[in-house]
C-alpha cells in the first residue's frame, strides 16, 4: 500500500510542477483540483436564448442576440486517484463550469473519456495525459457548433467574463499609441472595440473631453485616419467611418461620467430636431420635445448610460424615408410630462374638438420675421430634415449637420452619397457644371465678383404637395458663376501639396502617389477637366 501512495503521490507531485495552478486537496489524500482556461481558437458565436413557451412539452425558443465570445469561464476539473491506481482502477474525475455554461452530455462525456484513456494508456498513469486531451478539446470548444446556444440568464456573466479576460490579456502587453506616438503598457492603454485600434487613455480623455465640451459630438469615433479603409466595401468604409463611440466604450475608457451624459444628451437633441414631426412643449420655461418611441428616454446614471440604444449603424445609402404623425394630436413633454394638443399647442382637450393652428404668419414677431428672411436669404435648407444650413467657402455639395444627407447647396436637391457629383454633371440641369458656384459662400469676398442666390430655397415650397423627405430637383438656381480654370487648377494643387506636407511630417514621402487621391478630390478634378 504505501509504494502505492508513494506512486500516486509522485505523479501528482510531478503534476503539480507541470502545473502550479493545481491545488492538493488538504483533506482527502490523492486528490487535487485544476481549473483549466477555455480559449477557443475559432471566437465562437454565441445565440441567447429566451423561453418563450411550452407546448406539448416542447420548449418554444427564440433568439435574443448574437454575441463573439473569446474566452469563456475554465472548466473545474476535481480528480481522486483511488486505492489501486494505477494498475486496478482508473481515476476518479469530476468537471463543472461556473456558471454552467457548458452542456450536461459533454460535460458526462469527458468524464467518461478519462476511463477509456486509461485502458488505452495499457492501465498506466495518465493524469498528465487526461489534462492535454481536455486542453485540446478546450481549444476547439469541445466539439460545440457555432454558434453555440445558450440560455439568455446567462448572457451577462458570460459576456463580463470575455471582457474581463480579453482586458487583463491586453494588459500584459505593450503598444504605441497613434495619437503621442510614446510606447505605453496596456494598463494605460485602450484598444477600440469595433475596430481594434489602441491608443492612450489621456490622449483620449483629452480629445473626447474637448469635442463633447464644444459639443462635436460627430467627431467622438476612432481617431486613427485610416479608421474603415482596408478591405471593406465603399459602403462598409463610410458606416464604419461615421460611427460614433457607444456610451459603454466612453465609460470603459474611462470618460467622466458627466461627459457622457451630456455625450448622450447632444445625440439624442440631435435626433429629435432632425425629425420633422418633432414638436415642443409650449410652456415657455419648459420647451422639451414630446416623448416618442421613436427616442429612447435619457437615463442619468452610469448603469443605464452604458445599456443606453444606440441607432449609429443605421446605413444612409438609401434615400431618407418621411415620417409623419397621423391623426393623433396628443403629443405628452418628455421633460414635464404636460399633455398638450400637436396642433394648437393649448392644454389637451381631447380628440372630438377641432382646433385651428396655432400663430399665423401674421403673428410672428418682427424679430422672429427678420430671423426667417436671413436664414431663407444665406442659407440652403437640407431635404431631409430641413436644417439651415451655410456654406461658408468650397463647393456646392453639402453635407448636412444634423442628419448627414447629402444635398445641392444651389437648389436643396438630395444627392445619392455614392456618387453625389454625378449631379453636377448631367446636362439640362440648372446645376450643370456648378459645382464651384458660390465658392466663397453666399456673400463671399467683397473684392471678388460673386453670385449672390437671390432665389427662393427648398423650405419656401410646399413639402405637402411634393411629399416631404423626397429628393428631387429645388427651385431653379441663380444664374451660372464663370469658374475659371486657373482656379480650379489652383485648387487641385493647393490640396495635393497639402497631401505631400502631411506625408512629409510623417516621414512617409516616399510613399506619395499622385493618383492615390482621395475619391471626392479625383471627381472634382473630372469636373475641371470637363469645364476645360
């Protein structure tokens, strides 16, 4: 018996040395625990599922999301080598997950291959070798399919878990940020989720402090230029390029939590006064938009801001749909909660009464009346949300503010944001070779000759005779602006050298192409080579 305990104590001395995470039981001889990592070497896709029902004792069940998951929780292996092992009996193995994650057969399969492993191994010590088969069957996520279903109680501690791992792993390394360029250790460090690109958290925190303070909120994405252009489509790179940071990514950084709430707060105002059907409370201490399913409602703490939805990936290649409110005049204030009528803007009188819109053009202030005629006078109106929008210098295809349509600044036309010049270019349009028309904005430079556009703007035309939202072609332009070549020239190389010194800043101006230009660059360089 004892040349017995010596042998078992032996092998899982020599284990133990393999492995210094294996832990003797200190009360039950020839016993040791281990917990092994489960690193699948493919990510696996992970399907949340939610009961829905029973019927005839079949479970009803729906998918509730999709999630890649990296590391998942180390499967426990308990193990007790008993009285006449090796040579009479196999060892005695239990394994879990916590939670429990994976399968009850799989689970009562590898307890059962460590039998069959010892009769393979001719009844011979094989600990060691029962570890590295559950190692391998770890890495190719034993045998699941992908994606792999699991219940969606689970979903939470899962994914908390990958993240936890997939952070202390990048912890342990070290990277150079793109924005200081020093070498940093990943304890400082952030690396983007969508993307993978790192850089340092103060950098960070100080661009992404600054533009949610001067409220760019647009300019809150990856930083890194080349964000979104290798191996994508068009479409893939202009999604991915205009995407700002989810609320979650800012507090995993981290940013103030007030930051992101105001980051939330601009989104959101952003949203509602794009929307066409938004209407505001009348209370003149209030003013806060009227609640909408639309919206999702702000939520202050930090909890909520990092589950806040988020419509950023919605694709802007197809023309921009109208929306409309229907019969229901009730509109309810999302700040105050007062219930008023849409169209009158008293106090909710209920659906039977009919009321007349409230102020008339002729009850509009004077000031309010000359604000409206310099916005009409300077400013071109988007098609999609009717935001004023100014062009201060460039040419004439805009891109606006608010919803980032792509419009004619001549004649407020929507313009298709994968060929938006295609526009200036067909014949028998007023805007036919215009495109550098009102160069320096509407008023332009007192000692140059500018046209001024003195006719009437896209917002002055009946939306509810035309269809709001729909593109189409503006009120005739103002008469054509002579560009001359040698301007236009002159453009074209002002932007190439600009090209040349920013390579040359960064040490890259061997690697300077001419005809590596930015697409929107090349098709004004087709529109000057046209005019010639």
């Amino acid at each position: 018996m004892a040349d017995e305990d010596d042998e078992r104590d032996e092998e899982l001395s020599s284990i133990a040395a393999i492995f210094p995470e294996l832990l003797l039981d200190p009360h039950q001889s020839h016993t040791a625990t281990l917990d092994l990592d489960v690193c699948p070497t493919t990510p696996l896709q992970a399907d949340w599922l939610r009961l829905d029902s029973c019927i005839d004792g079949e479970d009803i069940k729906s998918v509730e999301g999709t999630t890649t998951l990296q590391h998942l929780p180390p499967l426990a292996m308990r193990i007790y080598l008993p009285d006449g092992y090796p040579d009479v009996k196999p060892p005695t193995v239990s394994l879990m997950t916590t939670p429990e994650w994976l399968p009850n057969d799989v689970v009562a399969r590898l307890e059962l291959a460590v039998g069959e492993l010892w009769e393979d191994y001719g009844r011979s010590q094989i600990v060691f070798a029962y570890i590295d088969m559950l190692q391998s069957e770890a890495e190719a996520a034993f045998g699941s399919a992908s994606p792999l279903q699991l219940p969606l109680h689970l979903k939470r501690a899962l994914i908390e878990f990958n993240d936890d791992k997939n952070r202390r792993v990048f912890e342990q390394g070290s990277y150079h940020c793109s924005i200081c360029l020093d070498p940093k250790p990943g304890t400082v460090c952030h690396r983007m989720r969508d993307c993978g690109h790192i850089f340092c958290r103060e950098c960070l925190q100080d661009f992404y402090s600054t533009a949610i303070t001067q409220g760019e909120v647009d300019t809150v994405k990856c930083i890194d230029p080349d964000c979104g252009k290798a191996g994508l489509t068009v479409e893939q790179r202009r999604a991915l390029r205009n995407r700002t940071l989810h609320p979650r990514e800012l507090l995993a950084i981290p940013m103030a939590t007030l930051d992101v709430q105001r980051y939330v707060k601009l989104k959101l105002k952003k949203k509602v006064e794009s929307d066409k059907t938004t209407v505001y409370c009348p209370r003149q201490w209030c003013q806060g938009p009227a609640r909408s399913d639309k919206y999702a409602k702000f939520l202050a703490n930090a909890d909520d801001l990092a589950n806040y939805p988020d419509s950023d990936s919605e694709d802007e290649s197809t023309v921009p749909a109208a929306t409309t409110i229907g019969d229901n005049r009730l509109a309810i204030c999302s700040t105050c909660a007062y219930a008023f009528c849409r169209n009158c803007h008293r106090s909710w009188h209920g659906e039977h009464i009919i009321c007349r819109k409230r102020l008339a053009k002729d009850q509009i202030s004077a000031e309010d009346k000359a604000s409206e005629d310099w916005i009409r006078k300077y400013t071109s109106p988007c098609p999609t949300c009717d935001t004023p929008c100014q062009k201060r210098f460039g040419c004439n295809h805009m891109r606006c503010s608010q919803c980032d349509s792509h419009f004619c600044y001549l004649c407020s036309a929507w313009l298709k944001p994968g060929n938006p010049y295609q526009h200036f270019n067909e014949k028998g349009r007023a805007c036919f070779m215009r495109l550098w028309d009102l160069e320096e904005g509407d008023r332009g430079d007192e000692n140059e000759r500018v046209v001024e556009f003195g006719g009437a703007r896209g917002f002055e035309i009946d939306h509810a005779a035309a269809g709001v939202g729909v593109p189409g072609q503006g009120p005739v332009p103002a008469a054509a602006q002579e560009v001359a070549a040698r301007e236009a020239a002159g453009q074209a190389e002002q932007r190439g050298l600009q090209r040349f010194l920013e390579l040359a800043r960064n040490d890259e101006e061997d690697g300077w192409d001419s005809d590596g230009l930015e697409d929107e660059f090349a098709d004004h360089v087709v529109l000057i080579e046209r005019a010639r």
